[in-house]
C-alpha cells in the first residue's frame, strides 16, 4: 500500500538544537519520502539548528499521524525528512 502525500499550505517549523542532540547530531534528508529499503537515498545532512518550510507531509499507511515531511531550507535546498525531527511553534 502506497503512503499518501498531502499538499496543504505551508508553514514554518524548525530543526532543534535538542534534536540534533538526541538523533546524534544528524538529520538525514533524503531524495524521496521512501524508505532506503525502497530506494531513498541521503541527500544532505542538517548538523546545525534551522528554520525550514514544510511543504508537503506522508502520513502513516493505518494512521493519521505524519510520518515524513518535505521541507526547503538553507539556499534553495529541499528534501524529506522523519516528522519527529521537526519541531513546529515556539
């Protein structure tokens, strides 16, 4: 069963300093919001705390929480990361 992707606005959310801290200082961003097993690969890696943009979000295949979102961020970057790597509002 394919994962569904929506499209919404937009908004604002961000990569903390305690993420980073808790993932090992690494947030994998990859070409697709597909597992590696289904033929994801690594694009970038975030180090520091940023401001990004979501874009579009996965949810879950039995569920309704989120599971990947596409994000821009840094200059004209973009790629999907692990939702719970995003922290959304202050």
């Amino acid at each position: 069963m394919v994962n569904k992707v929506e499209n919404f606005e937009p908004y604002q959310a961000s990569i903390s300093k305690q993420t980073l801290i808790e993932w090992n200082g690494i947030v994998s961003v990859w070409n697709s919001p597909k597992s590696p097993l289904e033929g994801a690969k690594v694009v970038d890696e975030i180090r520091e705390p940023a401001e990004v943009m979501v874009v579009e979000e996965q949810q879950e295949t039995y569920g309704l929480k989120r599971k990947r979102a596409k994000i821009k961020y840094g200059e004209g970057r973009e790629g999907w990361v692990l939702s719970d790597a995003l922290t959304v509002g202050k």
